[in-house]
C-alpha cells in the first residue's frame, strides 16, 4: 500500500491505521505485510463501507483532520458521493 509522503511518519508512528481506499477491489489481502519506507505495516481486516458511515473515529484514525479532507485525499482515483463503496483497510506497523 502507497501513502502520500504526509502520512508515512503519522504511519511509522502507529497513529494512523485506517486508510480509505476508492478501489474497484482490493489490492491488499489481509496478513499481507507492505513496505512503508524502512518498515512493514501488516493489514488486519479489509471492510467495504460506504463513504457517509465513515465514523469520526475512522476519520482520525486515517490521520485526517476532517471528512472533507479524506473526501479529497480519496478522491483522486475519481469521484466520491455518501454512497460510495470504499475499502476500509485496517493495519498496526510491524518492526
């Protein structure tokens, strides 16, 4: 999984560990470990949600300050309404 260089250190760090993801399917598999620069993170559950039932929690946890802003960050793979489906991949850093 790729991450804006913004958020790898929030990441390493183990404060962000949801991410939302405008996928056609999933290009994580769960157990599956992924570089994030000189460490791994490890994907413990993929769910598909919709964009409105994105909690607040989740929004934080994504390391975005608001809905808005994950709205925008998702969106460049193309347009979000409330109704879109999205992944919802959660994932702890492993050493």
């Amino acid at each position: 999984m790729q991450f804006s260089p913004d958020l790898r250190e929030g990441v390493l760090a183990g404060e962000i560990t949801v991410s939302l993801r405008l996928w056609k399917r999933s290009k994580v598999r769960v157990g599956g470990r992924y570089p994030v620069g000189n460490d791994q993170i490890e994907v413990d559950a993929i769910d598909l949600v919709t964009f409105g039932s994105v909690s607040t929690a989740d929004v934080r946890r994504s390391g975005e300050p608001d809905l808005d802003s994950l709205r925008r960050r998702a969106a460049h793979a193309g347009p979000i309404a409330d109704d879109t489906i999205l992944h919802r991949v959660t994932f702890h850093v492993v050493r």
